[in-house]
C-alpha cells in the first residue's frame, strides 16, 4: 500500500514514495498500532530502539568513512542524513506483543528515495 503524506513539522529528511507491506498493515490494523505516528517519528528522527538523531555524535572519520568505520545503525543513519544518501533505520517495539517490532527503512537516493514500513521477518 502506497501512502501519500504532507511534509511533517521538524521533518529531517525526505521521506519520498512510502510504503507499508501488508504483513505490516495487517499487524498494525489487528493491533491498533497507528502506522503513521510511527512514520513522523521516524521523519523527525526519532528512531525508536536505534536512538535519536540528536543523540549521534559523529567523528569526522564516521562522517566521512560510514559504514566502513562503523555499524552502529544510529550513526549511520546519522551519517546517511548528513550526506542526503543512505539508508536510515528505525526499530519500534510495540507494548502488549512480546518480541514484536515495526522497522522503517528509508532509503535515501535522490528523486529515488522511497521509505519502507515492514516486519522485521519481511526483511
């Protein structure tokens, strides 16, 4: 399912196409879970379990080097941010469903970035 959405307030990246599966939408749909809070959290870098985007405190080497110098996914969301390009991730637990998360993935790529919400057994 496509969504179409108005840029957020405080949003820290483009979001481009976005999608949610349907493994995700039926989950989310069964349980109440509101998807689309999930993505604004996700816009404005809040990204769950990941940490927040204002918590990444980079190195120049970090910044420079990325996922050659690091795997730490805040970080490297942090540095997909700095450059326009990359991919971020957000991982959100959902109360009440042992061991039961929502992942937003979004890739940065130009005029081709497009975000992606999903199970983590999707993946």
């Amino acid at each position: 399912m496509t969504l179409n959405h108005a840029r957020v307030t405080g949003q820290r990246f483009q979001l481009g196409r976005t999608v949610i599966t349907r493994g995700a939408l039926a989950f989310c749909e069964d349980n109440n879970i509101d998807y689309l809070d999930l993505i604004i959290r996700h816009a404005v870098g809040d990204f769950g379990t990941v940490g927040r985007l204002t918590d990444a405190a980079l190195t120049t080497i970090e910044l420079e080097k990325g996922a050659l110098v690091t795997s730490n996914d805040l970080k490297l969301s942090a540095v997909a941010v700095q450059r326009e390009e990359g991919i971020l991730m957000s991982v959100y637990p959902c109360p009440g469903f042992q061991d039961s998360t929502i992942w937003i993935q979004t890739m940065l790529a130009g005029d081709d970035t497009y975000t992606t919400v999903l199970l983590p057994s999707e993946y």
